[in-house]
C-alpha cells in the first residue's frame, strides 16, 4: 500500500484552462514533502480526488493526506481539512497613530479611524469579513472582541481630534 | 515556555516603545477569570501586574494592546514564535 504523506497545501483552479480542475503543489524540503508555490523549483503536482474536491476552496490552507499517483509524478490530495489560524487582535494608540491589526496566518486587516478608505475605517465592514472568514478559528468571537477594541480606538481617536 | 519570557518577547515583536504601556488580555486558569496585564518599563526591566478589568485609557497615554484565544475560546498570551510559524506556513 502506497505511503500516505500529510502536509499542508493550498490549491488553486484552471490548470491547462480547464477552469474547475484544482491543484496545487509540494516539493521536499528537510526530507518531508511540503506545499509550496507555482514558482518552486523541484516541486511536484498535486490533485484533488474528485470525491473531496467539490468541498475545496481556492487560495485556502488545507491539511491534506496524499497519496503518490501510480506514475509518480506527483501526488492525490485523499482528505484536506482547512487550516483554522487564531486571531490576534493588536491595538496601537501612540501620538498620532490610532490603529488595530488583526491577523492570522499570513493575513492582515487593519482598522484605522483615520483613513479614508472604507475598508479600513469601517467597523462593521471589517467584522463582517472577519465572521465570514474559513480559516480564523473562533470567527465570531475573534468579529466581537474586534469590534470592542474599535470602539475603544475610536472613542481615543475622537478624543485626540477634539483636543487639537 | 515561561511568562515573563512570553511577554518579553511581545514587547520586543510589537515594539512597544519605553514610555508606552502594553496590556495583555488573557484567562487566569487557577481563577477561572480573565484578566489584564499591564507591562511597564521601569529601571529593573519589564514590571508585570494583573488587574481584573481592564485600566482606564486616555487619548494621551500611549499604549499597545493584544490578544488572542486559544482553539476553546480561552484568551491566552500569544506565542510570537506561533505568530511568526504561521506567517510562513500560510505561503
């Protein structure tokens, strides 16, 4: 029996314009196989068994179990979990500089009070991305605690405003 | 890994700067309550304190905050060497 490999990987669609055909792809790196991206070199194919693959959400970590292909060009995604990272809310409130971070993995939101661009300024907004989100553990908790530290970062920010 | 050397290394991660204070929100297990440290800098080094609710902010008292919950929901202090494990591992 082949040996399964577990490793993290994300995928992506429309390999060779086939616009629903998921892949992705691994290459070895202190000895274990790992995803990596397009532009690696040495890497190796990864495709997802049609019996998980309409559950795949592009450009998302997932925790997959893989099998070699019998040509062993590379590999089939058998199982793939999505990879739920913890939020970290931090709050920064220094002379001119009212803003929060949130991030997981390698994502980032910010909020800003002072920005003009809605995607920053808007609380609501930036909840609402953040409880839709697959891959932030405690989605609705992480939205509530963000919006409780905005609204701290906003009454500060007002405050600063009026007193200038 | 202990906690003063958790927290060092936050101050150090965010940049928390000498006459900033940093205020770590996280769940006391053996009082089953969170609570808030509340990091200075003093002469000695980084002086910790934890108070049950968290301290009164001004517009002109710099600060930094932080927090994060743990995979049941518990509010723990962030490991800066996970934050930096996950950067890289979500390529």
């Amino acid at each position: 029996m082949a040996q399964r490999i577990k490793t993290n990987i994300k995928f992506y669609k429309g390999l060779d314009n086939v616009a629903d055909k998921l892949y992705g792809f691994v290459a070895k790196s202190n000895g274990s196989w790992r995803g990596c991206r397009e532009t690696e070199s040495k890497k190796k194919i990864v495709f997802v068994d049609t019996a998980i693959s309409k559950d795949i959400i592009p450009n998302t970590l997932y925790s997959c179990s893989l099998v070699p292909m019998r040509n062993e060009g590379g590999f089939i995604a058998k199982s793939a979990t999505i990879v739920k990272f913890p939020g970290t809310i931090a709050t920064i409130c220094r002379n001119n500089v009212f803003l929060i971070r949130i991030t997981f993995g390698n994502k980032e939101y910010i909020y800003d009070p002072s920005s003009k661009e809605k995607r920053k300024n808007d609380i609501k907004s930036i909840a609402n991305i953040l409880r839709s989100r697959n891959d932030l553990e405690n989605a609705m908790s992480v939205a509530e605690d963000f919006i409780d530290n905005a609204c701290i970062v906003k009454r500060l920010y007002e405050q600063r405003q009026s007193n200038v | 890994m202990n906690t003063t050397f958790k927290i060092q290394q936050i101050w150090q991660y965010l940049g928390v700067q000498d006459d900033e204070i940093l205020i770590i929100r996280h769940y006391n297990k053996s009082d089953d309550k969170d609570e808030f440290l509340v990091v200075e800098s003093t002469q000695e080094g980084l002086k910790v304190s934890a108070v049950s609710t968290l301290p009164q902010l001004r517009a002109d008292q710099p600060f930094q905050m932080i927090q994060q919950r743990d995979s049941s929901g518990k509010f723990i202090i962030p490991s800066v060497t996970q934050l930096i494990n996950d950067k890289v591992s979500d390529y």
